[in-house]
C-alpha cells in the first residue's frame, strides 16, 4: 500500500472532523462566545502536522480488527485540542513569549491575552467533552482517565513548568532535559497511541508496546524538533527558529552536539519501530508515520 | 437536625478530601513537579467556602438513599478544582489583575504568572482525572460531561470571555448582565448540584429540579458577590473590596440599585428554595445552604 497517499487521505478525514467537531458558536451567542468559538478554531484551524490524531487513528486501525463500532475521530480531535490549547498557553508573554506559530500571528497576538488564556481553557475542556459525549461509560472512562493522565501536572504540565524552571536558572542535566522531552513532548504522544489502542479494544500486551513506542517516538519527535530550531529557518518552521540559541536554552542539540543529538533520535525511532512491528497486527503504518516524523523538514 | 454543626462536620470532610486527594509531588519529583503542586496546594487550601462541593454532597444525601456504594467526595474535590483554577486565571494581569483571593496575595503574586497560569491548567486537568479515576464506567461519563458542559466556552468560559468584553466596551444591558452570571457563575453551581443528584442516583425529574435550584441559586450568589463587592470591606472579603465601582463596572447593584438588586436576590433564592423543598427527599439541608448564602458577609 501507498502510505503517502494513505497519509493523505488520513489527514484529510482528521482536518474534516476538527472542522465538524470543533466549538461553533450558536446563532444567538452573545460576542463573548462568537469571539471564543472564532479564536479556537483560528488555533485549531492553523494547519498543524496533527500528529497525535495520525497516531491516534494509526493505533486504532491496527488494533480494530474485531471493534469495527467505534468512530475514533472524536477522540483524535480531543487529542488535537488539548495539543492545541498546550501551544497557545506555551506561547503566552509570561510562558515563552512567542509571535509566530504554524506560519501565523500566535493566537494572543492575533487577539490578545486574555482570549488566548480562555480560548485554551476552553479548549482543555472541550477535549473532556469529546471523550464523555462520544464514547459509551468504559471506554470514555478510560480515554478520559489516558488523557488526564497525560496532560496532568506529573506530566505535560510538571513538563512545561520544569521546562521554565530550566530556562531561568541552571541548565539542566542530560537526566533533567530527558525529563522535561518524557513529559513536556512524549507524554501526548504515549496517550494518543494508547487512547488509539483502547478505542480498538487492544489488550494489555498491546497497550504496552504502544505505551513505550509513543516514548521512545515523544523523545525523538522533540530532539528533531531542537535540531530543526537550531539548523532550519523561520520560513520552513512556520515558527521562529534559532529561539533556542538565542534564549541559550539547553537542548539535546546544544547538550550533546548535532551528530549525537541525530545519533540518539535515530536510536529512539529504531525502538519505537521494534515496538510496532511487535504489535499483534504489524503496526506497518504508525513505522512509517515513525519515520516520516524522525526525517521531517518542519 | 442543627444544620449549623452539620454544616461544619461538612467543611472538615470536605477540607480532609481535598487535602487527601489533592496532588502530591512524588519525592523523587524535579522542581518544577513540586513547584507545581506546591502551588495548587496553596490555592486550593486558601480556605474557600467550599460552595460547590458543599451542594454536591448536599444534593448526593437528598438524593442517595437508595445508593450507598458510591463515595461523593472525589467528585466534590474536582468541582472545587475547578473552581480554583477559574479563580486562578481570573486574577491573572490579562483578567482581573488582582493581588489579594481568600485573604491572602493571589497566586501568580506569591509565585509568579508563568506557574499561576499552569498550576490552573493542572487543576482543570486534575478535575476530570478525579471523575475518571474514582467512578464506573457511566458514573464517570455523566459526572465529566456534565463538568465539561459547565466549564465549557459555552457556559463558564463563555461567561467569563463576555465579562471581559463588558469591561473593556460598552456598558452591558441588563440581559447581558444575565448571561454573564448565569454562565460565569450559576453554570457550576448548576453543575454540582447535578453532579450530587447522578452520585445519588437521582432520576430525570429530580435532576430538571438540581439544574433549576442551580440556576436561581447561582443567580442569586452573584448578585450578593456584587452587593457585597459595593458594601462590605477587604478585611471581611478576603479579597479586594469596591473593586467594580472603582473599575466602573457595571453589576446588578449599579444597574439596578443596592435594593432592588436585594430584591432579586431574595428571589430567585426563594426560588431556589421552592425547587429543593420539592426534591423526593425534601432538601431541608441544601434550603439552609442557600439561605445561608443569600445571607453572607463574604
């Protein structure tokens, strides 16, 4: 099978649900939630590489031999929303203060502060939503629960806020670095593939080697996205590069030199790769989406 | 019964949940793990009256007497969670701006905006993983549907985004007015007393009953918070007192007068009222909640 096209295909179905599923204001909606609606799906709509939902989808078709009952898209644009609403908060003067993001003024430039902060609470939100409208008790139990899981202070938020502490005092550690990429970056990453594999009724076994596929993939998917900041320019990035030099951030690249810092997101992939190729049903698609994401130009 | 004794057995259950189910960092946690929970500690334990986990356990007992396997604290922490965390980003500088919440300095004043701003994220997250973790299946599909529905753009979000919108433009009409409180304030109270009623098994009459004294009530819980906004001092507030006047704000106490705006309050209380007292099991308890909060100094 063509997996390009495949790939094609995918992102279009996932670009049709976010356009179906996100917020819309109704007709009689006061401004307050006309201007809300308009800034999520202004984030929303940017055109990301909506990775999570691609390995949201990817992990259920593998799994979903015998579930052929559940529609996976609504959890892939829960997923996309709480990615989303990460982006704008990360973005905000008080976080990393950026202006530019998928090719576009960042959300709180676009409108201002205040409806970046509420457009991504709202956005967090409406993810929960998603997963307790569209699937029934056990099932939005457990994706809710991955999902919360993933995005908790343990995880992406204890991430994002070391991420903070490292880049106002000393740099941090190989170990406290792979901390932040475990939490900040993989920790999404793990929950879509395994929110993937819940909707397609995998076991245990299954769960695991998603779970520590979406690892090895999150540490790689960061580590490219530090070489590419530090080796690509703002126009192919669609967000300012050489932010992390110019802030002297520490990252992989700046830690362990470019060549290393390839070596060690080539390995990474490699274990993810063995870990789906491991699955029961062959996992062929999330390796090539896999490598497609350690060899991305953006 | 002395409802003032039970109303106090309830604080001290209810502040023993939070300070059980609160998040704890592991001890092997980085910095930026404990910072973070560090400070959703300080917010949540400020000493808050505990309004919306007080109704959910009030409106569980009204309902629950057919159902005695389910533990309704979990839930009531994470509607206090989010409350907190809509606390936390309403003083933010790109909101209220405000230095002073429960008698002591906000928190991105005691810490800074960066972990205000995710502190709030990890305790709306931490909401839904309370509801995901301590409830069946379709316990804890209508618990986080029905949190997310009220904390949604639409409803709590939404309120807040046109009250922000109010502030900066023109001043709002009195329908306006409405909608603000009835989404920025009621969608919550609304939401935990709905929340007790599916704990306690409530059916669909009982619950269109919850939904309705939730609605008057939170009605009625604003337009006290702005009389005494006009009246009352900072010291008895925990928070800074003539705050609107001074901002020009329009509320139901400048829009209507102090005792017309008195007048409605009593009212829609009053209707609050009449809804519990025709609850199957007679609501005498949450009737003394909502006088009892028509009736408050702070």
């Amino acid at each position: 099978m063509d997996f390009s096209n495949k790939f094609t295909a995918e992102l279009a179905r996932i670009n049709g649900a976010i356009a179906r599923l996100a917020p819309a204001p109704p007709a009689d909606a006061p401004a307050g939630g006309r201007r809300l609606a308009e800034a999520m799906r202004y984030s929303l709509q940017a055109g990301g590489k909506r990775v999570r939902p691609m390995l949201a989808l990817a992990a259920f078709e593998v799994c979903a031999a015998g579930r052929p009952g559940v529609d996976p898209l609504p959890c892939a644009v829960a997923l996309e929303c709480v990615h989303t609403y990460s982006l704008i908060h990360d973005d905000l003067p008080c976080m990393d203060n950026d202006d530019l993001r998928r090719g576009r003024p960042t959300l709180h430039k676009r409108f201002d502060e205040a409806t970046a902060l509420l457009a991504g609470d709202a956005l967090l939100t409406e993810a929960f939503r998603l997963m307790a409208t569209h699937y029934d008790g056990d099932l939005s139990r457990a994706l809710s629960r991955t999902l919360a899981d993933a995005a908790s202070g343990a995880r992406l938020i204890g991430g994002q806020m070391q991420d903070i502490l490292a880049e106002r005092g000393a740099p941090p550690s190989a170990a406290e670095l792979e901390y932040i990429h475990l939490n900040k970056t993989a920790a999404l990453l793990e929950a879509s593939l395994v929110c993937g594999g819940l909707m397609g009724g995998a076991g245990e076994d299954a769960l695991a080697l998603l779970r520590e596929a979406g690892r090895r993939l999150g540490l790689a998917f960061q580590i490219v996205d530090d070489i590419l900041d530090a080796t690509a320019d703002t126009a192919s990035l669609g967000k300012t590069a050489g932010k992390d030099a110019a802030a002297g951030k520490t990252t992989y690249a700046s830690l362990h030199g470019l060549p290393s810092a390839r070596k060690i997101a080539a390995e990474q992939t490699a274990a993810a790769l063995d870990a789906f190729r491991s699955l029961p049903g062959g996992g062929a698609f999330p390796a090539w989406l896999a490598e497609r994401l350690l060899n991305r130009k953006n």
